[in-house]
C-alpha cells in the first residue's frame, strides 16, 4: 500500500530512534530542521508515485503482490523494470539531487538473489524468511538505510584479524530467538529519516570471518543501536538555494548487542556466501547510481543555460560557451546511455529477479564517478566567475547597499537583479559549496571506489573472445591451450557467434516531465534497441 508524504512524516514520529546530530539529541526525526531537507527528499518519492503523471514509472508490479509497489524499493523482473528504475531516479534525482530511498530497492534485489543462491548451497530458508520480509516492506511502503560500509579499522587486515573487531558489524551471540550483532557501519545514508536498516557485508570474506558474514533487518530504532549523523544538505541558510531544501544526512550506526530475531536474518555465518550477494549489490546500486547522477547533470545543465542567459549572452551564438555545455550533455547522456544498456542486456537470476549486466553498469558509473569534478568544471565555465564572487544573501536587504548592487550586476534590462542573482546562488550551491564537495566525494566514491568497478569490468569483460577473433582473422586459429589465462574468458552475450537474442522486447513507461535537455522518450529507445537486438 502506498503512503503519502505526510503519512511517511506520522511513521517516522511514531518512532524513537537514537540519533544525536552535531551532539545534539533529536527527538522526532521528523521534525528536526537540521534533517528537513533529507527527510523532504524522501518525502518526495512517496508524492511522485502518488502523482497520476509520473505513475507509469515511479509505480511498479510486483509478481506476488496485488498492490502497486514504489519504484525505489521494487523487485526488477524484466529489463523493462531495470529501465523503469533508471527512469525514475533520475526524475526524483532531477529534484532533490539524490533520491537516497533506491538503494533500499538495490538491496532487496540483491539480498533476492542471495538469499536463493544460499539456501541452494547450504540448505537454509532464508529465501522464505526475505519474501515474507518484502510482504512486510510493501504492505507498509516502508524506506530502508542500506548499512554495509563498515569503519573497517586497519585495512591492511581481514576482519577477524582487526584489534578492535566492532570496526566491522559481526555476530557476537546465537540464541533460538536469533542472533546478536554488535560493530559499526560508518556511511549509511539517510540513516536518522529510515524506518528500518537493511545490515549487509561490505566486502569478501574468509572462513575465518564468518562470524563477520551476516545480512539481516534491524528497526531504526531498536534496542542497542545508536546513530550518530551529519545535518543534511544545508539547512537554514540563506544562501542555500536547492541544499536549504533538499539534503541527505548520512550517519554513522553504532550497533552494541542488537537483538535480531530469526525471521530476520538472512545470513549468518555462511562466509562462502558473501561475494556473490556483494556482486549482486553493487550492480544493482552502481545501475540505480547512473540515474541518480544523471538526475545530478539535468539540474547542472539547466542552471547553466539558466545563467547563461541570465548574463546577457545566447548560446546560439556564443561557441565556446554551446560546446561547453554540449560537452556536459555528452557527459550526462554518455554515463546515462551505459545504465540503458545494462538495463536491456540484464540477465535474470536463478532466483527470478533480474540484474543489471555488470559490465555496463560499472562503466556508467565509473564514468560518473571520475567525470563529476568535469560537469562542475564545465558548469562553472558557461557560468561566469560570479557565482562565487557575489556578496552575502543578508546585503541583498542592505538598504546602504542593496540599491547600487542590484544597478550594476544587472546584465539584461528584461532578466531582473534578483533572478540572475538567484541563478548564480543555486549553481554555487551545486558546484562550488560544502555540498557540492559533498555530491563529489559521494560521486567519486559511493557504491565502491573507481578501482573497484575497473576490477569488475576486468573480471565480466569476454577479453578471450576479443583475442579468439583476433587470432581467426589472423588465419592462425584460435589455440585450445586451456593454460592461456587471457582466452580463458569467453563468456556468452553481446559478442558470441549467435549474435544477440533478447527474450522480451522492454516496454518502458514514459512521463510527460519537462527537462533542461531535450525530452527523451525511453519507449522509443527501449524499441530502437530490441529492433537493434534481433
């Protein structure tokens, strides 16, 4: 059942979680103005799937389950859902910058597939455990914090080997009511605004750390956990035109002895485990951070052509300017077009749920994560100097000086003071403020650190089958030398000799919103590719 945004505010008053904020205690989550802009981005992914416009794409049916489910938090069955998703992060990203609720979704797909793939291996029933779960989260339209990053104390060691072993969250106590998990995770965003903690591994692990192997559900405000969070976004000031509005906090979770009963728990001590289900995460989330950056980028274009317009100059005629922006619009639509390509070419599980190719995920979002500091470059060339350069927001009421400053930083006789100045305030707070440090480091490294998605393209990438082509053009043959590492990888796909066979042709909802770019229509990509596909 979905909730509105109000009712999403009531849930989080009705709970008691422990957060201090700046070493403050907050009392209702809700109702704090250091996390209002957080709490509002979230807010808005309960309006927009309520919207009757954006409901094609920010609704998703979910085998199972007769109600319509959010897109943020749905299970993906087809590669039209994969699409759908994609679609819809960008679209709440477009307003409040980052949707924070997908990767609550990311974790439910991969915990699927994880859970599925455990219970195949060892016997277990987690997989049960997770679908009654879900029964839970979308009978309630709940938003769930992703918990995985872990403090991790002295990473030249393992987990098992740390001197302090809450520097990873592990299992400290087994009982016939469940587990005990004590340890810290150190990112967790929107953590103090969630109704519940989605625990996962943050990285592989040996046999001898099972006890550090576990994935389970934890109430935001259960017993034992406390976190400790940053304000979001840039709350209270002046000139703060998007952050003041829209933010994320993101928190550090403290869990000493957090019961988790078993109906909860989805794995516990199954090490051997761990990798895939990781895998599985980050292609999903590294797919969900593509639209959430290009969301990032349509904000980045529109101020840009907004500002530019607002100095007095036309992009028409102006070329260093029009290539700087179609520049950033290469960049946008460039990472944008890799999360469509891993959409259509996603594969589905054994478990039924279907994942993002992970080739061309990691490449969107590597190129996301190393090209954020050029779309702030760009954003800034096409701006002008005076985003950064302009007096405080408390002289635009200065009557000794607010009249001479609105006279001579006016550009266009028919664009007014107040609205370029305006203009030039919200890209500063985009591109060149604390927040906008924040959306870079958070670009640069969030879903894993670009020497972590150059690892999975190395490893998914069929380099064998480039050499086996190579080698019969060459007349020689391909050498069945089963010792040659580089030819070992000939994985099907894109490039076998079949050629491509897609098993369903996407059928992506679209939503007449308006963009700073030319519209797109999903739909006719969606066809243009499976035409392409056959």
């Amino acid at each position: 059942m979905l909730m509105s945004a109000e009712a999403y505010r009531e849930s989080l008053r009705r709970l008691r979680p422990t957060v201090f904020v700046d070493g403050e205690r907050i009392d209702s989550v809700a109702d704090a103005a250091q996390l209002a802009p957080g709490v509002a981005a979230v807010a808005r992914t309960y309006e927009m799937a309520l919207a009757a416009d954006l409901a094609p794409v920010m609704q998703a049916s979910v085998p199972g389950f007769e109600a319509p489910v959010n897109r943020m938090i749905a299970l993906a069955h087809g590669t039209a859902d994969l699409l759908n998703r994609l679609e819809a992060v960008r679209l709440v990203c477009q307003e409040t910058g980052c949707a924070q609720r997908y990767l609550g979704g990311d974790a439910l797909n991969a915990l699927f597939d994880g859970t599925y793939r455990t219970d195949a291996a060892h016997g277990s029933d987690y997989h049960a455990r997770l679908k009654a779960y879900l029964e839970h989260v979308y009978g309630n339209d709940l938003t769930l914090g992703v918990a995985m990053t872990d403090a991790k104390g002295d990473r030249s060691l393992r987990p098992s080997r740390q001197p302090n072993p809450d520097s990873y969250v592990h299992i400290v106590g087994r009982s016939p009511r469940g587990i005990v998990i004590s340890g810290a995770k150190a990112i967790v965003t929107g953590a103090p605004y969630m109704h519940e903690l989605l625990v996962l591994p943050g990285r592989s692990m040996s046999e001898d750390d099972a006890a550090f192997a576990v994935a389970c559900a934890v109430p935001i405000d259960a017993s034992g956990l406390t976190i400790v969070a940053r304000p979001a976004g840039r709350p209270g000031e002046a000139a703060a035109k998007f952050s003041a509005r829209f933010g994320q906090s993101t928190g550090v979770c403290l869990f000493d002895r957090v019961e988790v009963p078993w109906e909860r728990v989805f794995l516990a001590g199954e090490w051997s485990e761990v990798t895939p289900m990781l895998t599985s995460y980050t292609s999903q989330h590294r797919h969900a951070c593509i639209g959430a950056r290009a969301g990032f980028g349509d904000l980045l274009i529109g101020a840009g052509a907004l500002m530019t317009e607002a100095n007095g100059l036309d992009l028409d005629s102006h070329y260093n300017l029009r290539d700087a922006m179609v520049e950033l619009i290469k960049i946008v639509e460039g990472f944008f077009a890799c999360g469509v390509a891993a959409s259509v070419y996603g594969e589905r599980s054994a478990a039924g749920n279907v994942m993002p190719d992970p080739v061309f995920a990691n490449i969107g979002k590597l190129l996301l994560s190393t090209q954020i500091y050029d779309m702030h470059r760009l954003a800034h060339h096409v701006s002008g100097g005076l985003i950064v350069a302009l007096p405080g927001p408390d002289e635009d009421h200065n009557p000794a000086t607010a009249g001479r400053l609105s006279e001579v930083l006016t550009a266009r006789s028919d664009i007014p003071y107040e609205k370029r100045i305006e203009a030039a305030r919200f890209i500063e707070d985009l591109t060149a403020s604390y927040q906008a440090g924040w959306y870079s480091l958070i670009s640069l490294h969030g879903g894993g650190s670009p020497d972590a998605m150059k690892t999975e393209i190395f490893r998914n990438y069929p380099i064998g089958s480039k050499v086996d082509l190579v080698e019969r053009l060459l007349d020689r043959g391909v050498l069945a030398d089963a010792t040659r590492k580089i030819t070992r990888n000939r994985q099907p796909g894109r490039c076998c000799v079949a050629g491509c066979q897609m098993t369903e042709l996407p059928l992506v909802q679209t939503v007449p919103v308006p963009r700073p770019t030319p519209p797109r229509r999903a739909a006719a990509a969606a066809a243009d590719a499976g035409s392409l596909a056959k």
